[in-house]
C-alpha cells in the first residue's frame, strides 16, 4: 500500500506496544500480512564489512550509502550541529508516518473499510466455492480490487507529519528535501496547504465508511470539489454516490455491515499474521523469514492455522489479480487519480474508461489462482482435498 523508508531508525515504544512483542519489532507492518523488515546491521557495520572485503572496491559505494541510503544527507547545507537537529526531524516524522499507518491498518476499529472488506470477502472465496459464481460478490470483489488506496494511505500518515522546528534553516532545509522526494504525494499536501483546507475534517471523511469503500475515489471527488471552490461541509455525498455507482458496480456503503465485519475480524479471525524478514550478520549477511500471528487469545494450533491461512490468502490473491487483469486496471485508476491531484477535473480523468471482466472471466481466474497457489505451498501433485486439510487441521504435515 506504501513504500516504507525508516533510514536504520528503530522502532518507538508505541510501535511496540501495539505488536505486544517487545522491543525487537521493526516498522510496517499491518494486519493483511505484509512483511516487517528486521535489522540488527545499522550503518556502520555495513560499512566496516564493505571495507574489509579486499575484492570490493567500496569507497563510492560507502559514500553512497552514507550520502543517499543510509541516512538523510545534508552536506553543503547545514553545519554539524544543524545537521544533527535535521537528521532527528527527519527521523522523529518517519515514526510518525509509519505510526500512522499502523494506527489504520492494524486497529479493526479504525481500518480502512475497503480493506477489512476485502480481506473477508478472500476469506469467504478461498472457503467457499459457491461463492466462486456469484455474479453480485465477483463483481463487487472485482470492484474493491480496482479501487485504489495509494493516496488516501499516504495522505493520512502525511497529515500527522510536523517539521516545525526552532531554528527555521533547519526546517526549511528538512521541508525541501522531504518535499522533494515525494513527488504526486507531495503536490496533494502542497494543494491542501494551499487551500487551507481543515485537516483533521479532512481526515474524519477520508476515514468515513464512503472513504474507506471508495479511498482514492472519494478523494479525487475531494480534491476536485476543493478545487472548484467548494468547502469541505458542502461536499455531498449523495452527488459523488449518483457519479459512481453506475460506473463502478457498488452501492452505498452499509454502516451495519462496517460493524458486521469488524465483528467478525475481532472474534472468528486468528490473525493478524505477520511476516518478518530479517538480516542478520554471523558470518556473512543471510535474510531470514519468519511468519507468526500476533492474536492474544488463541492456542499454538490455532496460531498455526492462522499463518497458513494468511499464507494461502496471500498467494491466492496475488495469482487472482493477476490471472484477471485486475492489477492493470488499478494500475490505471491510481495514474487517473494522480492527473486529478495534477488538475485534471473528476469527469475527465477516465477513472472508468476500462473494460471490467466477465463472471466467467473472474470464476476462471479464481480456479487458476487457487491451483497456483495449492502448487506454490504443497506441490505440484498436491489436490485440492490436501489443501483444505493443510488449511483446517494443525496437526497435517506443515509445507515441504
């Protein structure tokens, strides 16, 4: 959902409060599964390995990453002391970004709404296989695949970001650079700024029931009514819901099916699962992975379950959207929204000019996907009958 840069910082307390896993938790990680990257390497022991290798000719290297990956440079800007303040702002809103982003991604209560749809509507097509031929749960799943969330992700953790700091040298070097390396990210604060628009309404709307169904699209409705001198109180929903609904094959959303869901993910879901990959140093660099569930109240079997489960969920969703052509479609949607973040007016910017696929089409792409998927995890003879005992029962033999 985002591109996480946290420059060798490691995590703050309330990053480790929330994984309830001590103080060994790197950042970016959300209840979907993605990955966290864990490190006991920083800076200079990449660098001391680099030197000592006599077939490595490492001294551009080393400035490199000192200069570009490493830390945030400000050489020729600022002088030590004003460097200093400006790597810790630097740091100090990376944490603030990456809690951001935990807070709506890992909290039920506070997650995007598409989100948490989608990922019960994955389990509910892994599971159940009349729901396969649907033509109302396909079409809608398809619909939620090509709504994008890029945007309205980023903006939200970019709205908790502060660069105010005493010595204004410093905070005008730290805003260029951050600015600069943002790109459509940074052109939407910069409109918002602009607009003075107020941030913490613009916020409750974007985390709304319509903002967490529609993300980007109901941003771009946003950002194209601001733009058009309307203020956020005016903005109306019944008129964004009359443009969409005939173009993307979805309804209000339900308030009682928000809390249905989350309902469900509270007290049926064994998850959140996690995945950590982490490098480690001992003779040599190795990358390991791991994958655990983080739920409090369940059994080690159960924990069991709920990494195979989210594992499969993975595989399955990553084949089905591309069996479908559903990634090119979002693909599409997300540079639609950026012309509109550009200037482009909303009824311009083609957020629907796309063909959608069949039922037929989605179902075949749906029995594709979970055939790659049975093969990825058990094997090329694998049946669907070992799957689904893979998936229910603990004690059946774990992935070759």
């Amino acid at each position: 959902m985002w591109e996480r840069k946290t420059h060798g910082i490691e995590p703050d307390p309330y990053i480790r409060n929330i994984l309830r896993a001590g103080g060994r938790m790197g950042l970016g990680v959300d209840s979907l599964s993605r990955s966290v990257v864990l490190s006991d390497i920083n800076e200079h022991t990449v660098i001391d390995a680099l030197q000592a290798n006599p077939n490595i000719d490492a001294g551009w290297l080393i400035e490199s990453l000192r200069r570009n990956l490493l830390i945030p440079s400000f050489y020729g800007e600022l002088d030590d002391e004003a460097t200093s303040q400006a790597i810790e702002l630097v740091r100090s809103n990376v944490r603030r970004h990456e809690r951001e982003h935990m807070r709506c991604l890992l909290n039920p209560s506070t997650a995007l709404w598409r989100e948490l749809g989608l990922y019960y509507r994955l389990i509910l097509l892994s599971s159940q296989l009349s729901t396969w031929h649907s033509p109302s749960f396909l079409n809608t799943t398809a619909a939620l695949y090509m709504t994008p969330s890029r945007f309205t992700v980023e903006l939200l953790a970019l709205l908790k970001e502060d660069y105010t700091s005493a010595d204004p040298t410093v905070q005008q070097a730290v805003q260029q650079r951050v600015v600069a390396q943002r790109g459509a990210e940074g052109d939407l604060l910069r409109f918002i700024d602009r607009q003075n628009v107020d941030t913490d309404a613009l916020t409750a709307m974007l985390q709304s029931p319509t903002g967490g169904r529609y993300c980007d699209l109901w941003l771009g409705y946003i950002i194209d009514r601001l733009r058009s001198g309307y203020s956020l109180s005016e903005i109306d929903k019944t008129e964004f819901f009359s443009r969409i609904r005939p173009l993307n094959g979805g309804g209000v959303p339900d308030p009682e099916m928000r809390d249905t869901t989350v309902d469900y993910m509270s007290e049926r879901c064994l998850g959140p699962v996690i995945e950590l990959v982490r490098l480690k140093s001992d003779a040599g660099f190795v990358l390991e992975r791991s994958w655990f569930s983080i739920g409090t109240d369940i059994s080690e079997a159960e924990g069991l379950l709920a990494v195979r489960r989210a594992l499969f969920r993975r595989i399955f969703s990553s084949n089905f959207v591309i069996e479908s052509g559903l990634d090119n479609r979002l693909d599409d949607r997300e540079t639609a929204i950026k012309r509109i973040i550009h200037g482009t007016p909303f009824s311009e910017a083609q957020l629907f000019d796309m063909d959608i696929p069949s039922t037929d089409q989605l179902a075949g792409s749906l029995s594709a996907a979970r055939t790659n998927a049975i093969t990825t995890l058990l094997g090329p003879t694998a049946s669907v009958e070992e799957l689904h005992m893979w998936l229910d029962h603990p004690e059946y033999e774990d992935i070759p």
